[in-house]
C-alpha cells in the first residue's frame, strides 16, 4: 500500500479499511506513540539530572 492511499484514507469513510491498510495505519500510530514517548522520557530523566546537578552543586 502507497503512503498516499494510506494518507488519503479517514476513518470517519463510510468504507472500512482493508486489514492490510488497518495494519498500516496501526503500525504508524504505534510508531508515532513510541517516538513521541522516547522524547518525553529524555525530557523527563534531562531534567531530574538537571535538578540533581543542581541540588550537588548546592551541597
């Protein structure tokens, strides 16, 4: 499946998805939730370092 017809699909279509585009449209959402997520834990463990680099140098 093309990444236009993926991208041209809504789910609010009055069609269903085949299972193969479903499979495409998961695997992207999943993608997406993973990298979105990743970034979120590297801001949240950046910033306790930041804290705690802070918090020794008080010491």
């Amino acid at each position: 499946m093309s990444e236009k017809e993926l991208n041209a699909y809504r789910l609010t279509s009055m069609e269903e998805p085949s299972d193969e585009m479903l499979a495409a449209i998961m695997k992207e959402a999943a993608a997406e939730a993973t990298a979105s997520t990743n970034k979120a834990l590297a801001d949240y463990f950046k910033e306790i370092s930041a804290m705690l680099q802070k918090k020794v140098a008080v010491l």
